[in-house]
C-alpha cells in the first residue's frame, strides 16, 4: 500500500510497529469561517512510536494516519483503584468560547465501544461517545456528544475505560460550533 506522504510502498510491519505520523499528519485543523475544529486523532500528546498508556499513532491500512486505542491497561483518573484503556490527550486553542458537538471517524471491528470524553481536569463529567459497528470502514460516529470550550486554551482528554473487545481505530475527532 502507498502512503499518502510518501513515494514508497509501506510494508505491513511498518504498519504494524506503529510508524510515527509526521507533524503535519498530526496538526489541529482550524477552519476561521465556520468554526470547526478537526483533531488528527494520530496527533495526541505523548510517545506516537510504540504504545504508551494503550494508545499508539500509526498508519492505517486504509490510508493515512490512525490513533490505535488499545487494551493496555492503566489508571483510570476517575477511579484510581479501576482500569482504563487508552488514555490520550490533545491540545487546542479555540478562538471562539462555546458549546461544540463532537464526532469521531473510527473503525471498529466489534459491536458495544465507546470512548470516554472530557475537558483536562473535569473527568468527573465525562461524556460517551457510542462508536458505531463499522465492519472494518471508516465511519463518522452517529451521536454527536456536546462539549464546552473555553476561548484559549483547552485540553480534550479521550480514554477507554472496560472495553468489551480489544482497540478500535480513530482517524478524526471533529468539533463543530452549536449555534
């Protein structure tokens, strides 16, 4: 399969070691007339070369760049004495303050994922973002879930916690204005 970035096939073990994006595969989009904001999910903070706290950046089989959300087993920042799975973050700096629906683009290959939602900081409120049965296609999730932000800077935190399969795949998080 050929990569997107570059003029050479990619060979399924770089696949599979989770070859780093590279930082423009991995650059919050901001799009000033309309207000969305679009988070390559491959571009969280933290090691994108092998699979820290679950999570690990990669290229997809079905081209470009994809978040792994695994079962690595860590803590669960709202109960220190459970486990979570995956556990990443991303910095945005959002020029308008307000409420935004969030989507994800993911694949699963499993019924019954969710990915947990929450503001850095506010774990306690956390939302659920239901991921929809893909059959192994990229696929938007169907119920946004509605988040505020703050004018400046935010951090979105992402996490699994008691999966009922092992990882899914994440390409987009894509936050747009609620007028």
């Amino acid at each position: 399969a050929k990569n997107a970035n570059e003029d050479r096939v990619v060979t399924i073990e770089e696949k599979v070691k989770g070859t780093p994006p590279p930082p423009d595969a991995k650059q919050v989009q901001y799009d000033e007339s309309t207000g969305v904001i679009t988070i390559p999910a491959a571009g969280y903070n933290g090691n994108n070369r092998k699979l820290k706290n679950g999570c690990m950046g990669m290229l997809s089989f079905l081209g470009g760049y994809q978040l792994y959300m695994g079962e690595k087993k860590g803590p669960d920042p709202k109960k220190p004495n459970e486990t979570t799975f995956c556990d990443c973050r991303y910095n945005l700096n959002v020029s308008q303050e307000g409420q935004y629906s969030l989507v994800a683009k993911v694949v699963t290959a499993n019924y019954d994922q969710k990915i947990c939602v929450s503001l850095d900081g506010d774990e306690g409120s956390a939302s659920i973002i239901d991921l929809p049965f893909t059959l192994g296609e990229w696929q938007e999730t169907t119920t946004p879930v509605t988040i505020s932000l703050k004018k400046g800077k935010n951090v979105i935190h992402f996490w699994r916690q008691d999966p009922p399969f092992d990882g899914v795949a994440v390409q987009t998080f894509t936050l747009s204005p609620i007028s």
